[in-house]
C-alpha cells in the first residue's frame, strides 16, 4: 500500500546533489534477488509498480521520487531448531560415548542450520523510500531507525556518500510538546488529537498513556505538575492528516482522511499505474507540507521557550 503509514525524516546537506540518473544507476546495481539455500536474507531494489516486470526504478513526480525496496528474510521456528539439534547432539554423544564440548555443541548448531535453511519459509516486506528533492529530505516508511538506516546503507554503498542527518530540533521535544499543551497554544492548522504519553524525564518511569482524552484538561495538567512530560501525542493536521510525533521526530500511525484517499477515484482500476503515480503525487505534496509547516511549529514553541 503506497499510503505512508510511518515517517522517518532524513535531512540531506545543502551541498547534497541527488542527480536521478546517478541514483537509478545505483538502484540498477543493487536489484533484489532472491535468498539462495544458505542465505538467511536477501535485500534489494524492486520497481515501484507493483509484481511488475518494469525497467523503471524511480517514479518521479515533479521533484518527488519513489523508490521501492523488497527484503526477504528466511524463517526458521527456534523450536524446529531446538529438537533437530538435540536429536544430533544425542546422537553424536552416543556415537562417541561421552558428552559433548560447548564448542562441539556450537558446530553441531550451525551445521544443524546448513540442513534446515532449504526448507525454511520466506517472509517478505517491502518498504517506500520517498526522496523529496525539493525540500532536501529523504522519508522512509518504516517502523524502526535500525530499519531505514539498513535501506540507506545500501543506497549509500552505490552512491559513494549520502550527507544526511535525521530530522531535529535544538529542543528535546519533550519539553516542546509540553510547553504546547501546557500553555494551550494555537498553531493552525494544527490541532492537539485525543492521545498522548507521558513519562517522568529523570525518573523514566511511571507511564501514562491517554486515549480519547482532552489533552489540555486539568486532569493532564496534575500529571504536568508532577514532573512529566509527553513522549508521544497525536496531532491533526486539519488539511487531511493525523499522526503521532514522536520525540526523536518520527512520526507513526499517519492516517490520511477519506477526501484525500478518494482523490484519485476517477482513474480506473485497469490504470493501476497511472493511479500509483497519482496517489504519490498528491501524498508526497501533502505530506511534506505537513513536516514543513509542523517543523515551523515546534521552532516557534522553541522560540518562546527561549
């Protein structure tokens, strides 16, 4: 599904110049292939049209381009694993009439490995990468930073450098997202959503997490003046998205309202491509006004809070 539902925001340097030429040349370099019978993962580029044979790696729509990565990863249950290594163990310990070394133990396992691997299943995910040449970003729609940094280092390995850094302020947002739901402050056309985390910052424990509440209510206000912060809060963008921020920036659960999602309902099912294109154009045009206008946001609360 091309609807981002995570953003992980990368800064590129000013000086950084993604030429589209060099980088499907580098995706062409890296394309996926599938695991061999002793491989426990395989990661690569695909094309962004979906299960299609295409020679197109990168759909650019006017300065926004879409790139498409697919990894396999081979599954193997730890119980599988378990039970075919005792039985060799126990085999091997009969056949030489005495107990196994840790060591000995340790090349029986990797040997049990060699043999299960060809009958392991696959498991497949496929990630977006969004870079936004305009704005100078590159935005991964994935969980985890371990995630979209294992993606870059391969786009990097290709390209010979990628100058990047993740999005930021010079705030802990913590205490941003505190100072905006303390003193009820008003960024239009962001408006504070019903759901939020708080965490004492010095004690790190003691845990609130609120839904379908008011968050700027008395009751959120006590747990203010007890010491804690929130850590993660829903914020509505009022022109067709919500999402939860959190404080290293990323941004979760992004959820895009139905007069977004059923812009491109005229394009027929038949046009599948034509419709791909289309939905990221009009995501990535959204979406990047959002991360403008929020990070705008959050550097005026900074500004008060100096």
């Amino acid at each position: 599904m091309l609807w981002f539902r995570n953003a992980i925001i990368y800064q590129l340097n000013n000086d950084t110049l993604l030429d589209k030429d060099s980088i499907e040349k580098a995706l062409k370099s890296h394309l996926f292939t599938p695991c061999g019978n002793l491989d426990t993962t395989k990661i690569g580029w695909v094309s962004p049209y979906h299960d299609k044979n295409y020679d197109d790696f990168i759909i650019d729509m006017q300065g926004h381009l879409l790139l498409r990565i697919k990894k396999e990863t081979k599954i193997l249950p730890s119980p599988v694993i378990k039970q075919a290594l005792l039985e060799k163990i126990e085999k091997q310990e009969q056949l030489l009439n005495r107990k196994l070394s840790k060591n000995e133990k340790t090349i029986l396992k990797d040997e049990v490995m060699i043999d299960l691997m060809p009958r392991a299943f696959s498991k497949y995910n496929y990630y977006w990468l969004w870079i936004d040449t305009h704005n100078k970003r590159i935005i991964i729609d994935c969980s985890s930073f371990k995630q979209s940094e294992d993606i870059l280092a391969i786009l990097r390995k290709e390209l010979g450098s990628l100058a990047l850094t993740p999005l930021s302020i010079d705030k802990p947002l913590e205490q941003v997202m505190t100072s905006w739901v303390k003193e009820k402050l008003s960024f239009p056309p962001f408006i504070l959503g019903d759901q939020a985390e708080l965490k004492d910052p010095l004690e790190g424990n003691g845990i609130i997490s609120c839904k379908n509440q008011e968050i700027t209510s008395d009751e959120i206000l006590v747990h203010f003046n007890s010491g804690k912060w929130i850590t993660k809060i829903k914020i509505i963008d009022e022109r067709g998205i919500s999402f939860i921020v959190n404080t290293d920036l990323t941004f979760k659960r992004i959820k895009f309202d139905s007069i977004i999602l059923d812009e491109n309902e005229d394009i027929s099912t038949d046009e599948s491509d034509k419709r791909l294109e289309a939905d990221f154009f009009i995501m990535a045009s959204t979406l990047s006004n959002t991360i403008n206008d929020f990070h705008i946001a959050i550097n005026k609360i900074i500004g008060n809070i100096m």
